[in-house]
C-alpha cells in the first residue's frame, strides 16, 4: 500500500512512470526487491536460527520508481508524492485501531490473537511513517523537505541522498534512531486515542 500510494499520486499529478511498469497495484509480487524484501530478511532469519540470537528481522519493498521532471509542478507535487506512502501507513493504522476498537467491544478473551494482531498493525504502520518522515533524502520526509525547502537549500540538501543509508544506520548503531523517531509517534498515538477513544 505504501509503494502503490506514491505511484497512485505521482499518476494523479502527471507521472505515468510507475502506472506503466504495473506498480500501482496491491499486489505484493509487483513491489518485491530482490535484496529487502527476500536476501536480506533471510539471512537475518537464517542468522538468527544457527546462533540463536534474538530474532530482529526488517526489510522493504522495491521503491517505486518517479520521475519527478514528469510531474506538472516538480517541487511541488514531490511534496505530495513523497507524503502518499506515510499518508498510506497512517491510513492502516487508523483502520488496524478501528478493527481494535470494535473487536474489543464484541469479543471474548479467546479471540486474544485478533487483538494483538491489531496492536501489532497500528504499531507496524505508526513506526514506519515516522521512519519514512525523518528529514533525510531518500527517505520520504527527505523529498518533503526537498519540496519545502527554498530551490538553492534543496539542491544542497538533496546532495546528502547518497549518505541516507549511512545516516540511519548511523543512528540505529548509536541507539538514537527510537529517540528521533519518539517525538513524532508520541504526537500520532495521542492523536489516534484522541480521534478513536482508545
């Protein structure tokens, strides 16, 4: 859902890029990488299995692919291209606390699993958009601020997108990364058990 967002959007604001390769689609087979969604979750698994370590397994999805001088106002409309895949997990959480909110007022202890299944959507999805919203390209909220930015600081700041990788596993190896990211899934909880009543 994230990756078919940011193709939908990039369609709807000019782009056909992604519509024609067939990644504006729910289907998943359409969004595997080769690398994050199979090599690097399996060998994260199979390391876990032979050394008995704790399981930590993450990955992604193939991003899609946008050609920003195709959209009618290219600074601009990054903005809302790059906004469509954290707008999309914030959309999942929303409907996983709905499913909570209803499924705790209709069901019994025994059916304990559909609930942590739900807690486990909204928590999914609500770390994932405050990941893709840092600040750093190529992440999500790198191509926002790119779009806010004035046209001389964009281009510098966009030149930092090679090192964005390096940047968050930076801050993942120092144990910063929960630190950075607290301040934004503080805000939307609140604001889901606000909206919701949860």
């Amino acid at each position: 859902l994230h990756e078919a967002a940011h193709g939908y959007v990039a369609r709807r604001f000019g782009d056909q890029t992604a519509y024609m390769l067939g990644r504006v689609t729910l289907n998943p087979l359409k969004h595997i990488d080769p690398i994050g969604t199979i090599a690097v979750p399996g060998f994260l698994i199979a390391t876990s299995l032979l050394t008995h370590a704790p399981l930590f397994v993450f990955g992604w999805a193939k991003p899609v692919p946008v050609q920003f001088a195709n959209l009618r106002n290219p600074k601009r409309d990054m903005l809302w291209v790059a906004a469509a895949g954290p707008g999309a997990n914030f959309a999942m959480a929303i409907l996983w606390a709905l499913f909570l909110k209803a499924f705790v007022s209709t069901a019994g202890g025994e059916h304990a699993h559909w609930l942590l299944m739900a807690n486990v959507g909204i928590s999914v999805n609500l770390v994932l958009m405050a990941l893709n919203l840092l600040p750093v390209p190529p992440l999500d909220g790198g191509r926002i601020a790119v779009s806010l930015l004035p046209l001389r600081a964009a281009r510098a700041f966009a030149r930092i997108e090679p090192y964005g990788l390096f940047i968050i596993v930076g801050l993942l190896a120092f144990g910063l990364l929960d630190d950075v990211m607290r301040p934004l899934l503080q805000l939307v909880e609140w604001l889901l058990q606000t909206l919701l009543g949860l």
